[in-house]
C-alpha cells in the first residue's frame, strides 16, 4: 500500500500538483507495485499479492488512455524535475524527444507568423 500512499499524497499536494508530475507518478506507482509482485520466495507476498494485482489493474483501467495522451507525456517531458527520467524504453524517449522539437517549432513559427502581421485581421 505503501507505493499507492506516496503516489496518492505527490497529486494531492497543494505546492507541486500539475499535469506534469501525473505520468511519472503513475509509472513509479506500477513499478513499485510490480516489483511487490517479483519478490523471491522468503519476501513474496501470500497474502496481499491480490491486492497489489487489484491496485494493478486499477491503475491501468483508470490512467490506460492517459499513458498514450502525447500532451500527457509531454507535460511531463518538458518538466523541469523530470525531463525523460520516467521513461523506461529508449525508443520511446527518441519519440518523445521528437513530438517535442515538432511541438517548439509549431509555436514559434505560429508566435512568427503573428508578429509578423499583428494588425493583418484588426478592423478600422
């Protein structure tokens, strides 16, 4: 319960919730969780390993989409504490890194384009 707790208490903070810290959150809850379950036989859980598979499947029914959501990812790619750190596969990084060029670019030449014509669509 321990790895739910913490998650649970990081996005209900008033000082650091944001949209940014969900995903990373989120993978180290399932991590932690998953690493409850891989435990070696004198540390495996007997009892509560339903629980953990509950918590499990819990997570991955409610936040399933919001792992797949690219302004999700790249919240939390551009966030300051965490950059790329919570992603797991490098191939998935690359990608990341890809949208957010794309991203940058897109703004800055839509910034461009209106200071470029800023009274273009003003009426007289």
């Amino acid at each position: 319960m321990a790895p739910t707790a913490c998650g649970l208490d990081v996005q209900q903070g008033e000082m650091v919730a944001g949209l940014g810290y969900l995903l990373p959150t989120l993978c180290i809850i399932k991590s932690q969780l998953l690493e409850l379950l891989d435990r070696p036989a004198p540390l495996s859980l007997t009892i509560c390993q339903s629980l953990v598979r509950a918590l499990l499947d819990g997570v991955n029914s409610r936040f399933g989409t919001v792992f797949d959501d690219t302004k999700v990812q790249l919240a939390s790619a551009v966030h300051r504490k965490f950059k790329l750190d919570w992603v797991e596969k490098q191939v998935k990084k690359s990608l990341l890194l890809e949208q957010r060029k794309r991203t940058v670019a897109t703004e800055h030449r839509r910034k461009e384009m209106q200071q470029d014509c800023p009274t273009a669509f003003a009426r007289e």
